[in-house]
C-alpha cells in the first residue's frame, strides 16, 4: 500500500470520527487531540523499529480492515464512555499520522522504514 493510499484511508477513517463528534455534539478539545497526537507518533515510532515486519503485515487487506474495525469499536467505546476525551484523541493521532505523511512526502522527514536503518 503507497503513502497516498495510506493518507486516504487515514483521511476517510478521520472523516468518519470528525462526522460521529459533531453528531454527538463533542467540542474539540486540545489536551485530548494533542494527547491522541503523541501517542500516535510514539506508535509509529515503535512500529519503525520492526519496519519490515510491519510493511509486510501492512500488505495485507484484511490488516488494513481489521485496523479500521479498531477505529470504529474504539470510537463505539469513545462514544458510550468518554465521548469528548475518546473521539478527540482518535482525531488528534489521525490528524498527527496524516501530518507525519505529510512530511515524509515532501521531504522534510524520512519515511519511518529508514528511522532505525543503520545504512545511514
């Protein structure tokens, strides 16, 4: 799966969060979206650390919907729960891996396979 096909689950999933928030009637709040932010790139950065295995997960569909399926049964558990602080920190660590992909395509990062690479 490319970066752009990544970027556009990522944004399709967020669109979906964002959509259940406003129903909902959840305001943004910054600690949550900066908190689900953080843990979204401490999460990309433990994944990069085994970024073969990883892609090669990745590869696959059904990993790609059941990562999807954890999104909507997280949002699910947001809502029932904590609907301010759960569906926020989902927005914030979406929108912090959209920004993460962001910067790898233009260069200003490099792509997390080569985060741990000892070729550097």
């Amino acid at each position: 799966m490319s970066r752009l096909e990544d970027g556009a689950l990522a944004a399709s999933v967020l669109a979906g969060v964002v959509a259940l928030a406003a129903a909902v009637g959840v305001d943004a709040s910054p600690g949550a979206l900066a908190a689900g932010a953080v843990a979204a790139v401490l999460f990309e950065v433990v994944l990069s650390a085994r970024a073969a295995t990883v892609r090669a997960l990745w590869a696959r569909a059904g990993v790609r919907v059941l990562s999807v399926g954890v999104v909507v049964l997280a949002a699910a558990g947001a809502v029932a729960f904590r609907p301010e602080a759960g569906l926020n920190a989902l927005a914030g660590g979406l929108l912090a891996y959209l920004g993460l992909l962001a910067c790898v395509a233009v260069g200003l990062v490099p792509p997390s396979t080569a985060w741990f690479s000892h070729d550097r």
